[in-house]
C-alpha cells in the first residue's frame, strides 16, 4: 500500500515539474508557484528582481479567493504593475501562480483611452484605477467631489464594457499584450 502512495506522490512531483516547465517557456513574465499556504514552490529568475517574495504572504486572501472560485484574479502592486493570480489544476491542483505584468513603455493606459474613447479626465481616473486608488483617492488627487470621481469611474467602466476595477486592468493588459 505505501508503495502506491509512493508512486503517486512521485507522479504528482513529475507532473509539477513538467507543468513548471511549460509555464517556463510560454510565459516570458517574472512570475512564481505557491501553494495554498503560501509556500513558494518555484519562483522564475526574474521575480525576485520585479516583487519582493517577503510580500507574497500578504497576498494570501486573493490566492484564496482566486482558488475558491478558480479565476483569474488581477490585483493592482503599483502604478508600472499588476499581479496576475491563476489557479492551477492537474498535478499543481490547490496551487496558484502569480505573474507580474508590467505596462508596455508604449503607454497601455494610452492606447486604452485611444480604444475606449476616452476623455481627457477619463484618461487620468483610469490611470489611478490601474494604481489601485479608490474614489475617495481618485477625488482628493483630482480635487473633485467623492461623488463625481464616483461618476468618472462609472463612465471608464461603462465605456470599456466591464463592471469591477479588476476586469479594467484585464483590458489594459490585454490592449497592452496585443500592442507589444
């Protein structure tokens, strides 16, 4: 019987090594493995350069929450980047990968506004959305009423076709990936 369990953990290691594998080499991001409690099973060389690893813990709830309800799930770090968090399956089951995605030099808030026809105003509310600032935020550095940078963050939502901040960084990354 333990010679079973064996087998099985020594397949479900392989397969783990080869799914690190082809993540390796389809995805030119810094990104990392953890499982669900955190524990970093594989980090790229490039990582440590983009996120501190002491960071990940902190990072828990929406690795959770992206393993809950097996999506992807984007969280604002700063104003150049965002993590990208991804359930994984098969042998990494319960596990997540976390991808920095940097904006493109040339300008993805840009050639989003270009896209979505945005005004001017638009433009520089999305650009705090991406830096994860709240309407409050967005008002108190725009020198607006709370209620109309509420409305401002309607209208970037309404004209991008999305309904969470969190689906705005998916499109500016998306608009981003098809412009490199």
């Amino acid at each position: 019987m333990s010679v079973g369990i064996g087998e099985s953990a020594a397949s479900a290691v392989r397969t783990s090594q080869r799914a690190i594998e082809i993540v390796s080499q389809r995805e030119s991001t810094p990104f990392l493995i953890c499982d669900s409690g955190m524990h970093v099973m594989y980090s790229s060389a490039t990582f440590a350069s983009k996120l501190a690893l002491g960071s990940i813990a902190g990072l828990a709830p929406l690795c959770q929450e992206s393993l809950q309800t097996n999506a992807t799930i984007f969280h604002s770090y700063d104003e150049d980047s965002v993590l990208r968090i991804v359930p994984l399956g098969a042998g990494l089951a319960g596990c997540v990968a976390i991808f920095v995605d940097t904006f493109n030099a040339r300008g993805s808030v840009e050639a989003a506004a270009r896209t979505f026809r945005l005004t001017k105003r638009e433009t520089e509310v999305l650009k705090l959305l991406v830096g994860g600032s709240t309407n409050g935020e967005i008002a108190r550095l725009l020198f607006v009423a709370a209620s109309t940078a509420g409305d401002h963050v309607k209208s970037v939502m309404r004209k991008t076709g999305t309904t969470k901040r969190t689906e705005v960084v998916g499109k500016i990354l998306q608009i981003d990936q098809n412009v490199a």
